[in-house]
C-alpha cells in the first residue's frame, strides 16, 4: 500500500498552498496552518535577458511536451519571485528573431517564442531601477552600461542574486547565481508541496470534523450524544487515519490520471479490508496515516543556499 501512496504532485500547487495561509492570515485557524506548515521559502531573483532566452530555446526544443524549464516551475510555484527591468524584456523581444540564425536552431518558431515570453511577463514582476542607483553603479564599474539597471534592480529589491550567464554582470559587482541554484529550487518546490499539501489537508480536514464532534451532543438525541461520545474517544491514530483518507480525497483534484489509478488501488485495498473485518479495516487506515507520515518525513527538505559563481 505505501507505494500506490508514493504519488507526487506537481509543484505549481506550491502557490495554492502559500494562498491558503495567506487567505486565513490573522485567524486563529491561520496560525495553526502556518505552525503545521512551516515556512515555504521564496527566493526573491532578478533574471538577465540571456537566462530568459535559454528557456524559450529549451521549451521548443524539449522532447517531452510536459517538460518545464526549471525557472519556469519555480516562478509558476512561487519559490522563485522573479524580477525583470523593461530594457531586459525588450532585449528579449529584440533577439527573438534572430534567435534562429544565431543559435543555428532548426526548430524555432517566432510566434511559439513570443507566447511563451508572454508567460514569463506575467510571472515575472517588471520594475525600473531608481536613476541614482543606476548612475551609482556605472560610477563605480562602468563596463558595460546596459548590464547597470539589472544590478541596480537586485540591489533595490534586495534580491538574493541575479540569473544570468553574462560576465559582465559580474565584473560590475553583481551578485551572480550558480545556474545550479534554480535546479535546487526546482527539487525543493517539487518535495515541499507534497509535505506543505498533506499538512494543510489534514489539518482542514480535521478542523471540518471538529464541530462535528464538539457539537453533536448538544443537538441529537440520547443516542446522537453516545455516538459522539464514542467518536471523542476513538483513538488518536484512528482519528488521523480518517484524516488521512479525507487528504488522500482532496489531492484527487491535483492530482494526473496516472496518479488517480494508484489511489483508486489503495482505496480498492481499504474496501476490501473493510468488507473482511473491522480490524482489517482499521489495519488499512493505519497503514494510509502511516504512509503519510513516511511522505511527510520524505518531503520535508530544506530549502538551497544561494551561491555566487564567483565562490564556485
């Protein structure tokens, strides 16, 4: 049964599950969210044209359709809160169709490329860089003075480093990220939504069947009163078991059809558990909390320290 469990699921449910702390903030039930999730890092970056361009160069020539970019799935996650100057969006828009030529790409269609940059601007938060900061800058270090604003963004926004694989960036005091960074934030957005998702779930879940319990003897009858009396006592891994079975029923939706046949098994395996007896049955929700608990621990990872290239 735990591995019909070990499904996975996709990391651009990251961003639903900040949103649901965030819905509750300042309730009380918000701060039990936030306590059981914990903190969902997010990497405040400022991107470089070229960094941009990569991407728009992978996503047409991947093999799999499903494939996204690694700072693609981070920005769409919310583990990566991007940042662009207008002059690096123009950039981008400017090399667009020279893309083919420059690259030798025999695979590249403009008008593909200009859809998937339209993501990108959504995602991303475009600012203009305060002049001072900029003149500041190319004062100090002025090598290159259309690499200036990039800085000079990075540096107003308190970024923790800028995506790019430009030199130049670097010689004028830019704090450059090891490309391998947004990679590691991939893997840390893909395992913390699995940990961050069944938290929260369990935790709605239960905070549903609360007044169900706390309430029920004091509207039904003598009968109503002993059952509720029964559910309070039920044991503590019964009670999360039933949790368990509630997450495993609203990650259905986030799930793919592929991942929605291992929990149609498990949930086939508890049927028939229960259809044998009830101590098989209350064996198979053990076995559901347990396997949660293993996911949980799996996922629950750290998340990637930023490095400069020039450390490296």
């Amino acid at each position: 049964m735990n591995r019909a469990l070990q499904f996975s699921i996709r990391s651009e449910n990251l961003k639903n599950a900040r949103g649901i702390s965030e819905s509750f903030s300042g309730t009380e039930f918000g701060r039990i969210l936030r306590e059981t999730t914990g903190n969902l890092a997010q990497f405040t970056v400022v991107v470089d044209a070229n960094a941009i361009i990569s991407d728009l160069i992978l996503l047409q020539n991947r093999k799999n359709p499903e494939a996204t970019p690694a700072l693609l799935e981070c920005l769409r996650a919310g583990t990566v809160s991007g940042y662009v100057t207008r002059r690096v969006i123009h950039e981008v828009e400017r090399h667009i169709p020279d893309i083919e030529e420059q690259y030798k790409r025999k695979k590249w269609n403009k008008d593909t490329a200009y859809r998937d940059l339209a993501e990108y601007k959504k995602l991303f938060t475009t600012k203009t860089p305060r002049k001072y900061r900029v003149d500041k800058i190319l004062r100090a270090n002025p090598v290159d003075p259309d690499d200036a604003p990039t800085i000079a963004l990075a540096r107003e926004v308190k970024a923790i480093g800028i995506l790019t694989d430009a030199p130049d960036l670097e010689a004028m005091g830019g704090f450059c990220l090891e490309v391998d960074f947004v990679l590691e934030a991939r893997v840390y957005s893909r395992k913390i939504v699995v940990s961050a998702t069944i938290k929260q779930g369990s935790i709605i879940v239960l905070f549903i069947a609360a007044p169900i319990f706390s309430a029920v003897p004091t509207v039904l009858s003598e009968t109503g009163r002993q059952l509720a009396s029964a559910a309070r006592d039920t044991p503590r891994w019964v009670k999360l078991g039933v949790a368990g079975i509630g997450v495993v029923f609203l990650l259905w939706i986030l799930l793919d059809e592929k991942r929605r046949r291992s929990l149609i098994s498990t949930g086939t395996s508890l049927l028939s558990a229960a259809g044998s007896s009830t101590a098989d049955f209350a064996l198979g929700l053990f076995e559901v909390t347990n396997a949660l608990q293993q996911l949980v621990q799996e996922h629950d990872v750290p998340p990637p320290v930023p490095r400069s290239k020039s450390l490296l």
